[in-house]
C-alpha cells in the first residue's frame, strides 16, 4: 500500500510532537498538523487524507462541531476519524461520536501503542478494503460487460426467433406468438392477405437462387413500404406473405388492396416483372376462427391466381422477349434474321402450321437463357476469355430452366437447350449426335451459324455469303445435319442471300 496522510488537529503542542514522532517512527505516512479547526477545513480542500486524528476540545470548535462541520462541508462520511478527548465520554457522547462514524476514542493521557493499534487497524482494514475494492469493481465491470454481451444476444435471439433471416419480415412463430397472448382478440376486426409471388421457380430454376432470393426481398421491402405501418407482413413461406390488418374492416381491406395493388404490386428486376396473386378475408369477432379465416383468404388467393395465370404467363413471353431485345440490341436483329431463315426452311420442308409456329418460337427465344449471362459479357467489345466465354456457354441451359416452368414455352425447352449440339455429338451442353438432337434446333444450328457468319459482331468481321455457304458445306456432317444442310443450301441460299442483304 501507497504511504497514507494522516491529519492531526491538536491545539497541544506537546501532543502534537510525541505523536507525530511515534507515527513517523512506526507507519509509513504523511503527517500534517493543525491547531485549530479552521486551519484543518482550509487544509482539507487542498490534501487527500486517509485518517483523521481530531480533539474534541478545540479552541474554535467545541465537542463534535469540527467533526459535523467537516462532514457537511466535504462529504468525508468515508474518511476515518479518531477523536481524542481530554477527559472521559459518557456513554450518550460516544453514541453520538458512533453516529458520526467516528472510528475509536482515545481518552487522555493516552498509550502511544493504543493510538498505533487504531491506526494499524485502519491500515489493515484498508487494505483489505482496498483488495475488496479493486476485485469487486473488476467484478462489476465484468458482470457489467458480460450484461451487456447477454442483452445483445438475447435481443439477437428474440429477433431470430420472430424475424425471417431472408427478408426481416416477421415470420410465422412470431405470428404462434400472436395468436397464443391473444393480441389478436384486441384488435378486431383484422383483415387477412394472403399473398404469393407467381414465378419464384421460374427465376430460382433459370437465374440461380441468389436471384431468387433477392425478388423475395425486393417483394418483401415492397409489402413493408407501401401497407401502413400499423400492418403486420409475414413471411408465410418460400414464396408467400401473410399481412395483418388490425383494426380494419373488410371493405377498408378492399379498398387499400385496390388501391396498394394497382400501383404497387409489381417488382421490378432487369429480366421481367414478378406478380403476385392475392386473396383476402376478415377475421370478425372471438367466436371466428384465425385459422379458418386464413383458410379463406388462401383459398381466395390460389382462385385468383388461376384466374389469372394463363393471361400471366402469356405476359412472361413477351416480357421475356423484350428484356433479352433491350439487354442486347444486335439479338434483336439477331432474332429477326434467323426467324426469317427458318421459316423458308420450313416452306421448303412442307412442315405443319403447328411446326411452323414452334420454329418461329424457337427463333425468337432460342437465345433466351442470355438472360443470364452478364451484360458487360454479351456487350464486350473484343474477344471472351475463357471464364466469359464459359459463361457464355450456359446460355442453351439457362434457357431450358426458363422453358420448362411456363406450360406455353415447354415444347421448345428441349430445342433451346440442344441448339448447340454437333451432329457428331462434339456440341454442348449434353453432347447429343444425330437424330438425338430435336429436329427443330438442328434447323435452328444451320439457320444460326449462318446469320452470325455474315454479320459484323463486336469482335468478329462479317463473312461474304458465298465463303459462309462453303464453310457452312465444310462442317456438314460434323457440325450440321447434312440432309438439312443440302436443303438450306440448294433450296433457301439465295433466298437467304437477299435477306441478308437487306436486314443486314
């Protein structure tokens, strides 16, 4: 322990000089003395005592008025006084020195050793004091640190345990949580939405899940934003939104799905607009049932989307054709000639109306799953690297995954993902040979390879007709099916080669 100050008040010289010199002797202290009570007030305000040693027979303060008077003044409730006292105390003046927090009394004349075991005894009893102190406060800070640590974490929990980890929607423990306070009852009547994305599967099956993922949230940003904040939006499910109205009618219901669902329920994406079907009803009073109202409004929902999702799907179409147009304009033009190559083709071949149409189809989407592919890829101005042209080549597959989750693109999924197969078989993605590969995206090979032949790309120079004619001649039978390609050649060339000279 550091050495510690002792304040003596004594207006006796003589016990002034016999103590300091016994303390000096045996403690490891700082003394400083005064002769009046005063000159020990100002001393205070200037020194950090430890003990206090005081007479209580002072020529400016009498009994315990130098010891109240200290204590108003400086708040020393914590510092230990020793009262010295000429004469002896009765017992009601030592009760009143104890109420005081005075440590002990020394009754003069005094044993020096008495005063030294007071003042041994504070010292042990401060350094024990102090040990206590200095462990109790790391105590403290780590109980307080640990406190803080379990307070995040427990609010951490609490917001895991109610909130979606994708959306930060509440989610449906929450909504148990809900039901079993009854929180619900005193909210009545409450609307129930039931809402549901319609082409999660298409996007997860043909953009991979993180885009998937990310149409969940922009849907679920879209429900927080634009219901009112007194609404409740759930997660319900993969691709499903429960929204709780309390304290709202269904007619108000009505009126702010009108309203919210004509302008709102879209969300944009850079390949096509997502909707969501809707289905509504209104939990009215305690004899109701929630989960038969939910029921109700899922029942509703699944109705509406039936209705709707021929007319849905049809959009698709074309939003699809209409992003692939608008991320790459040369597959527009792209589209245009190969549609009108196949279809002379097609003449020539006596196909069906109906086989003309899924040609036609095939045309214009063949290059579909470039959706996928990343624009700065597509848009490059030189030549792809490995990892790019890679990419590149994933576009038949991507294109199948599109196909094959709308019932109006599903008889041409299997031509997309083949339109790059070799007759044989050196293609990709399956590496199908011969007739394995579907007759459809054989034509579409012959029709495809040609248009890009004789058309300037970013980083490839246009061939002249008669050189792309040789060179499509030079792979029949490797690359091309070689029945067709004596079609295309001694049938539709020079068809071909005036289409090329004014669409180009």
């Amino acid at each position: 322990m550091n050495r510690f100050n002792v304040l003596l008040v004594e207006n006796n010289n003589y016990d002034i000089a016999i103590i300091s010199e016994k303390l000096r002797k045996t403690c490891r202290c700082n003394i400083y003395t005064c002769s009046n009570g005063n000159e020990a007030l100002d001393l205070m305000s200037q020194k950090d005592l430890n003990i206090i040693l005081v007479n209580l027979d002072l020529p400016d303060f009498k009994g315990y008025d130098f010891i109240e008077s200290m204590k108003s003044i400086y708040r020393t409730s914590t510092i230990p006084v020793i009262a010295i006292s000429n004469k002896p105390l009765t017992p009601e003046e030592k009760k009143k020195g104890y109420r005081l927090d005075i440590l002990d009394f020394l009754i003069k004349p005094f044993d020096a050793e008495e005063l030294l075991d007071d003042i041994y005894r504070f010292i042990n009893s401060s350094r024990i004091v102090s040990k206590l102190t200095e462990e109790l406060t790391s105590i403290n800070d780590e109980l307080r640190m640990q406190n803080i640590v379990l307070t995040n974490a427990y609010k951490k929990i609490e917001h895991l345990t109610f909130h979606d980890s994708l959306t930060s929607c509440y989610n449906r423990s929450y909504f148990d949580n809900l039901i079993d306070i009854g929180a619900l009852m005193d909210s009545l009547p409450v609307s129930i939405i039931m809402a549901d994305m319609n082409n999660l599967k298409l996007i997860n099956d043909a953009f991979g899940h993180h885009k998937g993922d990310q149409l969940i949230k922009d849907a679920a940003e879209y429900l927080i934003r634009n219901f009112r904040d007194e609404d409740i939006v759930i997660r319900w499910g993969g691709d499903e939104f429960l929204i709780l109205m309390p304290n709202t009618s269904y007619r108000i219901a009505q009126k702010i799905i009108s309203r919210v669902g004509d302008k709102y329920f879209k969300v944009s994406t850079d390949f096509l607009k997502p909707h969501m079907a809707v289905g509504l009803s209104t939990f009215e009073n305690e004899v109701d049932s929630i989960s038969d109202a939910i029921k109700t409004a899922e029942n509703r929902m699944y109705r509406n989307k039936m209705m709707d999702n021929k007319s849905y799907r049809s959009s698709i179409v074309d939003s699809l054709t209409n992003s692939l147009l608008e991320k790459d304009y040369e597959s527009m033009k792209h589209t245009q000639r190969v549609a009108e190559i196949v279809m002379k083709i097609a003449n020539k071949m006596d196909m069906t109306i109906a086989e003309k149409d899924e040609l036609l189809l095939l045309a214009k989407l063949h290059d579909i799953g470039k959706l996928a592919v990343p624009e700065k890829i597509l848009l490059k101005g030189e030549r792809l690297t490995d990892e790019e042209w890679a990419a590149v080549k994933k576009h038949p597959l991507n294109g199948y995954n599109i196909c094959k989750t709308i019932p109006e693109l599903l008889p041409i999924a299997e031509s997309i993902l083949a339109h790059h197969e070799w007759w044989n078989g050196e293609g990709y993605p399956q590496g199908l040979r011969y007739k394995e590969i579907p007759l459809l995206a054989r034509i579409i090979s012959i029709a495809d390879a040609y248009d890009v032949m004789t058309n300037s790309s970013s980083y490839r120079k246009a061939i002249s007709h008669d050189e792309a004619i040789e060179e499509l001649k030079r792979f029949a039978g490797t690359q091309f099916d070689p029945n067709l390609l004596k079609i295309f050649v001694n049938c539709c060339a020079n068809d071909v080669k005036d289409l090329n000279r004014i669409t180009g």
